[in-house]
C-alpha cells in the first residue's frame, strides 16, 4: 500500500537536489549556482529534530535544522554554492533526524557538476618595427581560445598617442576552443607625432567578461605580514651574482622583517622594520 496505509509508525527522511538555472548555459569557474533542494519525510510519523547539510570535502557550504517535519511532508530549498575547481565538482547533502529512520538509502546524496573556463592567449613577435617615411604601420599577432567555451572576441586599443590610431582585422570575431586566428594590426601614425620609441598596447576582450579575484598578499598596514629583506650594495637584482627574483633563490642569509618597511612616519603610518640609507622604497 502507499504512505500511511499500514497501521505500524514508520519514519522515512529522503531528499534530491539540482541546480535550478533558468537556461542551459555552461557554468563558468566562479559562478555562483543556486541549489534547489526538495526534502521531506515520507513515513506516517513525525520526525524530530532533522538537520540538512550540504558540504564539499573541504568547506560546509550550508546546514539547516527543523524542530519537526510533518508526516507525508516535502518543502523545496534553495540555497547559494560556489564551485571550487575546474572541471568536476561534488555537493554531498544528507538529512538526519534525532528519530529512528526506516529508510536511509535515501538520506544521502552527491550533486555533481561540471565548470568550465574561458581563456584566450595572444602571442606575437616582439621585435621592434620600423615606421618608414610612409607612416604607415603593420604587425600580425595570434589569438588562440585555450578556454573550454565558445567565444566571441573583441580587440580594443588602449589609451595614446599611437594606440588611438590602431585598427585590427578581422575583429569581433567567434573563437572556438582549440581554434586559433591571425589578426593584422594596422595604423597610420600622424606627423603631429614626433620619432621615437613607442609601445602598442591593446586589450583582447572575451564576450563572458568575468573575473576571478583572489587575496594574494596582505597590505602590511592592515596585517603583520612578514618579508625576506637584506641590504643591497647597489640598484641591480642581484645578491652574491644572482638574481634574487628567480624562482628557488636562496634567501637563508637573509633577514625577516615585518611591513612596513621605512624609516619614518608616512600619512599617519609608522614603519615597523627600519629601512636604512637613501635608497629606501617605503613598502
């Protein structure tokens, strides 16, 4: 028979969860997808004290408690998760109760989905070109889709004397993933501008615009944040000949101090490693 056709008391807790979108877009790293998540009791007895938590492996993404839910109940919640990861991502939710469950093979469940990335790469030969007389400039660059959606690419100069003069082709154009296209950069440079040596500069602009921002280093004003510092003898990056910038250098010689670094105040902010000498960067 169905739900509550027996006359012995049973409890039975089950949920099922999706993402509620309302179309059939990719879901793009750092999105943020809402959840919709239907649970309820499907015995003939109240259950009490019921807890539904959905979690990652590594973050508690949310957990709710009802001091009862009815017999023969279901309510639909929706509730915020952020994927973490390219590619696969797992939601687990279970339902529990302070009663005794006659069936838990529906107490658990793994919601997984799949994110992707947009990305696109330019390369070109960064060799110096020469403007004859004509005043006429052209260079070629590659833009590739290393991305995992379809893309429509825009080029748009950036601000400057030169800048302002270029023109790309083609341009607002559909990139797939893998797919890679040559695009001519032209421009006529005015005589109203002098000779000299002059940089291109021009953003490639994805239609999905989205950006992902992470704290990669806490200001010392706000936060104790340690540095390796020694004092150098002159301005180049180097320290016993090697250059202290590259990866894997060996800074066991050095000195941990705490920013900021100077040697007096600055608008009402005290240094709290002392910088010596005149070529002091207050940091």
């Amino acid at each position: 028979g169905g739900w509550g056709s027996s006359n012995r008391q049973w409890i039975d807790l089950q949920i099922t969860a999706q993402i509620f979108e309302p179309t059939n877009e990719s879901i793009i790293l750092g999105d943020t997808v809402t959840v919709a998540f239907k649970g309820g009791n499907n015995g003939d007895e109240s259950a009490n004290d019921v807890i539904i938590k959905s979690y990652t492996n590594e973050t508690n993404i949310s957990s709710l408690s009802f001091s009862s839910i009815p017999q023969n109940n279901e309510e639909i919640i929706f509730f915020k998760w952020t994927p973490e990861y390219i590619g696969l991502n797992s939601l687990n939710i279970t339902i529990s109760c302070n009663c005794t469950d006659q069936n838990q093979t529906n107490n658990n469940l793994t919601l997984s989905i799949l994110t992707t990335i947009y990305r696109l790469e330019t390369t070109f030969e960064n060799n110096i070109t020469n403007v004859n007389m004509t005043r006429t400039l052209t260079k070629t660059i590659i833009i590739q889709n290393n991305g995992d959606l379809i893309d429509n690419v825009t080029l748009v100069p950036s601000n400057g004397a030169i800048n302002l003069h270029l023109t790309f082709t083609p341009n607002n154009f559909i990139l797939y993933p893998g797919e890679s296209k040559s695009v001519t950069i032209n421009a006529i440079i005015p005589i109203s501008i002098d000779d000299g040596l002059y940089n291109l500069s021009f953003k490639v602009e994805s239609e999905h615009n989205y950006v992902i921002t992470k704290n990669l280093l806490n200001r010392g004003v706000d936060e104790y944040v340690d540095w390796r510092w020694i004092n150098s003898t002159g301005s180049e990056e180097l320290y016993n000949n090697t250059n202290w910038t590259k990866l894997g250098f060996n800074d066991t010689e050095w000195k941990d101090g705490s920013t900021p670094f100077g040697d007096d105040d600055l608008g009402g902010i005290d240094y709290r490693t002392f910088w010596d000498g005149d070529n002091y960067g207050y940091f």
